[in-house]
C-alpha cells in the first residue's frame, strides 16, 4: 500500500520561539546605520561616528599572507584550539609585549572574540547562574551570558570608578548563584582602563567565592596613556579575551583568541568542536603576519592616529556642552553626557542624523544606567571628517 505523505500543517500562530529570544535586544544603532546608508544612496554626505570598527584596511603583510595562503590551496579544517603555528605565534607576542610567559597549550584561536566570549559562558554559566557586568558595558556580553540561560546582573558605574566594576563592586553585588565578572580594559563604550591592581583583586574576590574572573582585552593595543598589562600576567585562572579586529585591524577575518586555565583547554575544546568545528583557516593563516615587526610597525602608526583623534574630539566635544567627566584611555570611543542637551539621546542621534548628517550611538545600546542622557561618540573616521562632525553638530546645536 502506498503511504502519501502529508505536508506538516502550518501553526495558526506562526513558528513557536524560545523565551530567550524575545529577551535579547537588537543593536538600535543598526537602525541608525541603515537609515544613514539610505541618505547616502540618496547623496547626502554622512559623517561617521557610530561604528565601533576601525577605518584602516587590513595591514599589507597580513593580506600578503592571506593571499599566499589561497594560492596554495591547503586551506582545510584546522584542530579546534587553532592552527599549531598561530598558538605558538600569540604566547611569542605575549612574551614580547608583555613580558609573559604562556605555553601555546593555554591558547585557543576562535572565530572572533564573540567566540571565545561564548566558550566562556558555555563553560561557566549553568541555568540560573549570575555573571556580574559593568553598565554601561558591550550589549552582546549581557546576550551571551542570557543565551546560556544564565542571569546577566548588571552593576550601575559612574565616573567616580572610571565606569569600571572594582573589588568594592563585586563585594556588593556576588551572591550565591554568581558565577563569574566580566570585565573589559579597554572598554566599550568608555574607553576606560582597569588597572593591574583593581583586576588581581578582582581576581582573588572571584576565586575565594568559588567564581572566575573574565577579561576582555580586545582592544589592547589601542591605549593612549597609562601603564596595563595582560590579565594574564596576573593570574592563571582568569580567562582572558582578545581579538584580531581592532588593534590589527582584521575585522571580516573573524578572528580571535582566548587564554584560558589549563584545567579548562579540554573542555573548551570539547565545546569549539561542536559549536562551530573551527576558526576560519585563511584567516588563520593570514594572521601569522600580524606579529611581524613590518605589520607592528604600522600598526602602531594607526595607534598614534587615533591617540590624535581622540585628543582633538574630546575637548571639541566639550565645548560643545557634552560631559566627558573621564578622559578615554583607549578604544576608538567617547561616552558622553548629553543630558544638558536632551532628555532623549535616542530622539537626538536621529534628529542628528537627520537634519545634520551625523551618525552617532544613542546610550540604550549600551545598559539601563541613565541612557537616555548618553551618547557614544566612535572616532574611526580621519581627523578632518572628525572636523566636519562637530562643525555640523555645533550648527545643529544652535538651531535646536
């Protein structure tokens, strides 16, 4: 007998998603973008300040390794934990920029650092478990720790700890069900610095409670002025986050790493295998050039670019009415006090985009700690385009 097969009937209500989904909010900034790309199409001049993505190209040497790599073809899977070579190539960079030693054992190369970042939680955060975050703080964070059904918890900063979380912080906010802090130096969207001594205390608070500490460092690199190190220098139980994105300037490579403990390599590897097999090999390969001295070389011409952008933007911004009561450190961005200007920083990054051609981030990306009188200014466009955004919101201030 001949069985038809009947077509699945359709859900009256539509497609039956999970919780978490609703619980994880959009990037409102990519609104904004998409509203200032169709005002270009249109030829209206858009001045850029609110991606947080470096404007230089990818160094010359890197694309030359890249390249080299597709000619030759071997362009397979690589084991989970990365390429031998680029492990090897990342603890030789921490020897030399930081003066530490690490065995390449403790290094995983992953797709980005929202990989390695979501590694951590997989392997950190059970259901119901509490990861502290500083706020203002990086929004994916907050999602990555939700994705895992564990409970972001969201401590208020000001300026008074450089928008930072501190040992103080985590003393009030740890309970039972914390897991881990999560911290990032240089941050998104201040800027600010943690010091060595605020994160080995953290790092020791954490450890006594049975928690972890995990660093986000992928803006080193980009710092200004102050001394830092590595977490990793600090303490071997920390997790510790990087990126080839920003400091290198290999953002579409998606590519990143994470040092890890060496109890936890096993597992995390474990867990690369199943989330996502492996990072891109080309890009793997290409990044093997990013330690050369030629590539440092340029890219810390880059660095001394945007230490002058910043320098300029900051008091321009200032006198223009915005509270910047803390002076960046590092990163490409200003988080400024707009609160004399508006009571809506959303209303505001639209109306001056609209009307004055100027793309900036309101401050609901980036927590509930009084975003509606914050913006994020990004300085990763040239000086002189950086000249013409405060010309047109010094215009528009005027006529508001």
């Amino acid at each position: 007998m001949r069985v038809t097969k009947r077509a699945p009937s359709r859900p009256r209500e539509g497609v039956r998603l999970a919780r978490r989904v609703a619980e994880i909010e959009p990037f409102h900034v990519m609104a904004l973008l998409a509203r200032a790309r169709e005002l270009e199409a249109q030829g209206r001049s858009i001045v850029h300040m609110e991606i947080g993505e470096p404007d230089f190209p990818t160094p010359e040497p890197i694309l030359r390794a890249g390249l080299r790599a597709l000619q030759k073809g071997e362009l397979f899977y690589s084991p989970a934990c990365g390429l031998p070579q680029l492990r090897e190539a990342i603890a030789g960079y921490y020897r030399t920029r930081y003066g530490v030693e690490l065995p390449p054992s403790r290094i995983l190369v992953t797709t980005g650092a929202s990989a390695a970042l979501l590694l951590a939680c997989a392997a950190l955060v059970d259901p119901g478990d509490e990861v502290l975050l500083a706020d203002p703080g990086y929004p994916a964070n907050r999602h990555f720790v939700r994705v895992f059904e564990g409970v972001p918890r969201l401590v208020p900063v000001d300026a008074g700890s450089g928008y930072q979380l501190a040992p103080d912080h985590l003393e009030q906010h740890w309970g039972t069900r914390t897991a881990a802090a999560l911290v990032a130096t240089p941050a998104n969207p201040t800027g600010t610095l943690v010091s060595a001594e605020r994160l080995s205390g953290m790092a020791e608070f954490a450890r006594e409670r049975g928690g972890v500490l995990i660093v986000d460092e992928i803006y080193h690199g980009l710092v200004y002025e102050g001394d830092y190190t590595t977490a990793a220098a600090l303490a071997e139980d920390v997790f510790v986050i990087n990126s080839f994105s920003k400091y290198f300037n290999m953002t579409g490579w998606r590519l990143g790493w994470m040092v890890a403990p060496e109890r936890a390599v096993g597992e995390l590897d474990k867990l690369a295998q199943n989330l996502y097999l492996a990072a891109p090999t080309p890009a793997q390969l290409a990044a093997l050039a990013a330690f050369e001295p030629e590539t440092l070389a340029i890219l810390e011409d880059r660095r001394r670019e945007f230490q002058e952008r910043r320098d300029y933007l900051v008091p321009a911004l200032r006198g223009l009415g915005f509270e910047i009561p803390v002076m960046p450190q590092g990163a490409f961005y200003v988080y400024a006090g707009c609160g004399r200007l508006t009571r809506d920083s959303f209303a505001f990054a639209r109306d001056l985009l609209e009307q004055a051609g100027v793309a900036i981030t309101p401050g609901v990306d980036f927590g509930a700690n009084a975003p509606e009188r914050h913006v994020r200014f990004a300085y990763t466009s040239s000086i002189d385009r950086l000249r013409e955004g405060v010309s047109r919101i010094a215009a528009f201030l005027k006529t508001s």
